[in-house]
C-alpha cells in the first residue's frame, strides 16, 4: 500500500453521516411550538369532526380560560363537562358522548399538564372516531417525536401533510424520521422543504447536512455546512464536518485549512490534530505532520497511544525515520509507564523499523530482543530478528561468526514458521527459504518455499516465479549429487576391483 493510501484509510468520514439526527430539545421549547400546539385548541370544520350546539357553547367558555394558559383549570371543567354528558343528572336527559374534537382537545390538556401518556390514549381516541382528524395526526406525531419516537411519528405525520398540513415542524420532523430510516433522498427533500419554509432554523440545515452525507453529495454538503460555520463560527464539530466532506471529495488541502484554523484558534482537540497530520502525512509533508501528531498527543490529557503508534507508522512509511523517531521519543515521555503489554510490543517494533531505516542493525536486534522479552512468541519480531541476523552475518568479519549469526538466523525463522499468523508464518518460511537459497541449498529451500507459497495471501505471480527458478535450481542440484553419487560409487567399485585383483596377485 502506497503512503498516501495507508494515510488516507485513516481519514474518517463526517460523524453526521454515521449518527442520525437528534433533534434539539430547545425546538419543542420555542414559541413557535408552543403557538402551533396551544393554537391547535381552535377547530377547523371544513376539515375536522363536527361539534354540537352544547359543545360549542362549552368550548366559546373555555376559550377565555385557555387564552390566560390556566390549563388545569381547563382540563378539570372539560372532564366534568364529558362526565356530566355521559351521566346527566337529569333522568329526563339523553346521555350522549363527546365528539371527536372535544376528546383531542382533552388529549392537548393532558399533553400541556405533563400527562404524556393520557394525551397519546385521547389522540388514538380521537383518531378512531374520525380517522381523517388532521391536528390529532399532527400532535400525535410530535408527541411522538419529542420522545425520539421517529418510527410511530411518521406514519402520523405523512398523513397529517396529506391532509394538508404544510409547516416547516411537520416537514422537519418528517425529514429526521426518513434519516433514521436511510431515506436519503426522502429525507433531503423533506429538510429541503422545511428549510424554504423557515430558514432560521438551525435543525433543518443540519438536518439537511445531513441527509446529503447519507448520499455521499460532499461538495453541497460542505456548501451548506458553511452557512452553520458563518453563524457558529466557534463550533469546532461544523469546521471538522466540513473538514470530512472535503477529505472525501478530494480537497485534501482544504480539509488541512479548517483544521489549522481550529488550531489558531484554540479549539483543535487531539482527534482534530490527528487527523491534521494524517493529512500532511497524505501530502507528504513530514515536518508539518510530525507537528501536528506531537501537538495531538500533548493535547490530550491522556495519550490515544495506538493512534500515535499508527503516527509512527505513518511517518516511517514516508521514509521520515528521524520524525518518527522524535514522535516515538515524546509518546515515550508522555505514556511510557501507561503502555499495555500490546503497546510496549508495537512500540518497541516500530523503534526497530527506525533503526534499520537508519542502518543500525544492532540497535534495531536489542530493540526486538526486548519486544521478545515482553512476548516471546511475538513472531512478526522473531521474522524481522532474523533478517537482521542474516544482514549482519554478509559483514562478519570472522567464518565462525558468520555461521553462528545464520545459526541464529534460522532459530529465529523455524519457530515463527509455525506461528498462527499466516502472514508472519509467510514471512518466516520466506526468509528462512532465502537464506537457504543463498547457501546454494535448493533441494533443502524448496520445501519451505512451497510453503511459504501456500500460506501467500493475494497476488502470488512474483513468489510463484520465484519458486519456479528455486525448482529449476533445485533440480540442477538434486542431478549434480546424482551425478557426484554415481561417480563417487563407481570410483569405490574400481577402487575395491583393483584391490581385489592386488590381493590376488599377491596370493600367486
């Protein structure tokens, strides 16, 4: 994987686009709720259930009581009123129900007086008396939607906008319940509509945001998440969204200009800083990325140590051996005695990759001989241990050191072949097949070769080809001592004839 690959996979996608939209609990407080829900005590005639003559006397009473907000006060005269119908005292009288109208009125008293659960029993109420009951479709669905409910507020609402309710909450509310579905589509057209019904509303835009990070449309995403960051220019979640949506639209750079002006101004956190220095990683930039990760890890009260560690990766991948040396000497100061045995393990890994990057093989094996110490069946370490034992056996000085550094060398190899990793069990049947390859043993590589084969994950055409000549080799040696074996028994033969005609010789 090339740098800019291995920097880019890191790059998260907008959290917007993975978490639906939690509508802010300031939009039931508004008085523009509370005007669309304490108004819809009003009636509608030409298009909701019919009331009597007794009934409309009640409500023209009630009104003055609902106009000052006494609303207990309404709902104890308006369930005396229901009992006195139901049950007059005079015998003389018809027992009659209430309409419709009056039981969703009741279902708005008991919302307004924090009966929630009463208010939802009189709007079901309401509605199987007269199902077309627009505004108990709609109080419904924001009774619903108050307690994030979307699921059971949405058929409400869909068919209180088919009954031509037309407002910016019904449309927003719709959008969120299309989100929480993945209805991407749906949900952009339902924001988009709410949004052109009130603009100012700040759930909306986000909620539309968000509704095209669902289609992966970045470009109008990032657009719009502009208008949030003109109004709430200290709000660091809307520069990083921003920051995302050009990260998968390309503009890498772009992405890096938001996140330094969160760093101007102070509002940069450890993720933002990160993500700052993947971003210079991508362009390789070294420096300005090893700025960026150190920032992050003394940003933190607490070290991310394995989003540092992939730092160090990141930075050896660019070839920048003494950047990461640096970022591994300030993780060192900062998390040394907070390492997990796992962490103590890649760090001490990564130390080694930066000393064979700087060619000092020997500081590179103490480096793996301590991650071995931590866990010795660490096979990745005993592959890389044994490939610095062959590098440094091509400059011993002495045939004995020489033989012992391969010795060593094949130990490391022959216990990490068996290693349950099929990568590092790769690995190690690869190097020991080498270096045996390098003796000029071929009938005795092959073997390990073929396994090596086997156990290669993905595109195998360049060890195949390998393996091919390694064949090819092992074929010519198996001959050659073929060969040497046949001449070998035949001088043996001659030899043991020509003894045998001097014994009799001598004998005559």
């Amino acid at each position: 994987m090339s740098v800019r690959l291995a920097c880019l996979a890191a790059l998260t996608v907008s959290s917007l686009a993975a978490e639906s939209l939690k509508i802010s609990s300031d939009l039931f407080r508004t008085p523009d709720f509370q005007e669309r829900f304490v108004g819809s005590y009003g009636f509608l005639p030409e298009v909701e259930p019919k009331v009597d003559q007794e009934e409309a006397r009640f409500i023209a009473g009630l009104a003055e009581i609902l106009s000052n907000g006494r609303f207990k006060e309404a709902e104890r005269s308006l369930l005396s009123f229901i009992k006195a119908r139901k049950n007059p005292g005079d015998t003389a009288t018809e027992s009659k129900d209430v309409s419709a109208a009056l039981i969703f009125t009741l279902g708005n008293l008991y919302y307004q007086n924090g009966r929630v659960a009463e208010a939802e029993k009189s709007y079901k109420i309401a509605l199987k008396r007269f199902p077309e009951y627009r505004r108990a479709h709609k109080n419904l669905s924001l009774l619903y939607a108050r307690s994030e409910q979307m699921e059971k507020a949405k058929p409400h609402l869909m068919k209180a906008i088919d009954l031509g309710d037309a407002d910016h909450l019904s449309f927003g509310l719709l959008g969120h319940a299309m989100l929480n579905e993945e209805k991407a589509i749906a949900a952009e057209s339902a924001f988009r509509q709410a949004y052109l019904l009130n603009p100012e509303e700040r759930d909306w835009k986000i909620g539309l945001v968000q509704a095209l990070l669902l289609k992966e449309d970045w470009v109008q995403a990032a657009s719009l998440m502009q208008t949030l960051i003109d109004e709430s220019p200290d709000d660091a979640t809307f520069w990083m969204q921003q920051a995302n949506c050009f990260i998968q639209s390309g503009e890498v750079m772009r992405a890096a200009e938001n996140y330094e002006v969160l760093r101007l101004k102070g509002l940069a956190d450890e993720s933002a800083l990160n993500q700052l220095g993947d971003i210079y990683a991508n362009q390789e930039e070294p420096l300005l990325a090893l700025g960026a990760y150190l920032s992050a890890m003394r940003q933190s009260e607490e070290v991310k140590v394995v989003r540092s560690l992939k730092a160090g990766q990141y930075l050896l991948q660019l070839g920048a051996s003494r950047e990461a040396a640096r970022l591994m000497t300030e993780l060192r100061t900062l998390a040394n005695d907070r390492l997990s045995r796992d962490e103590k393990i890649s760090a001490f890994l990564i130390e080694s990759d930066i000393a064979l990057a700087e060619e000092k093989l020997d500081e590179a094996g103490v480096l793996l001989g301590k991650a071995l110490k931590v866990s010795p069946s660490n096979g990745s370490a005993r592959v890389k241990l044994g490939k610095i034992f062959v590098a440094r056996s091509a400059s011993a000085d002495t045939p004995q050191k020489v033989d012992q550094l391969k010795l060593e060398a094949r130990t490391q190899f022959l216990i990490a072949a068996d290693d349950l990793d099929r990568d590092v069990a790769y690995k190690a049947n690869l190097g020991f097949a080498q270096l045996l390859v390098k003796e000029g043993q071929y009938m005795k590589a092959l073997p390990r070769l073929e396994d090596a084969v086997r156990l290669k994950s993905g595109s195998k055409q360049s060890i195949e080809q390998y393996l091919r000549r390694v064949q090819r080799a092992a074929a010519r040696e198996k001959a050659t001592k073929e060969r040497e074996e046949s001449e070998r028994r035949t001088r043996l033969e001659e030899a043991e004839k020509a003894e045998a005609e001097m014994v009799e010789s001598e004998s005559e």
